[in-house]
C-alpha cells in the first residue's frame, strides 16, 4: 500500500511538473489519468500491480 501512495504522489508530481513547464496540455494528462482509471477496472490490473511490485522491489534490494 505504501508503495502504491507514494507512486501517486510522485507521478501526480511528475505530471504537474509536465503541465506546467507546457510539455503536457491539460486535456492530454485527463485523457492519461482517465485511461488509467479505466485501465484499473480491468483484467490487467493484477498484472500491473504484480509487475510494479517486482520492480519496486528489485530496486530496493540494490
């Protein structure tokens, strides 16, 4: 769960960072924040969830 928050807070950084420096239009990250929502609800989330976790954990074992 802790690392599922801080994620958000870092690619919610990340994407207000883009959006103000003009990389991103607004409508473009509603669209990207939309589709992963929308992307959560479906049969590919276990496996997202699965494939963050092995990567987060392999970077914290270094």
């Amino acid at each position: 769960m802790a690392v599922s928050i801080s994620a958000v807070i870092l690619l919610g950084i990340v994407v207000f960072v883009l959006i103000r420096g003009g990389y991103v239009r607004l409508s473009n990250a509603l669209a990207c924040a939309l589709f992963g929502f929308f992307l959560a609800s479906t049969g590919a989330a276990p496996l997202i969830n699965d494939a963050v976790s092995t990567v987060t954990g392999w970077i914290s074992s270094i």
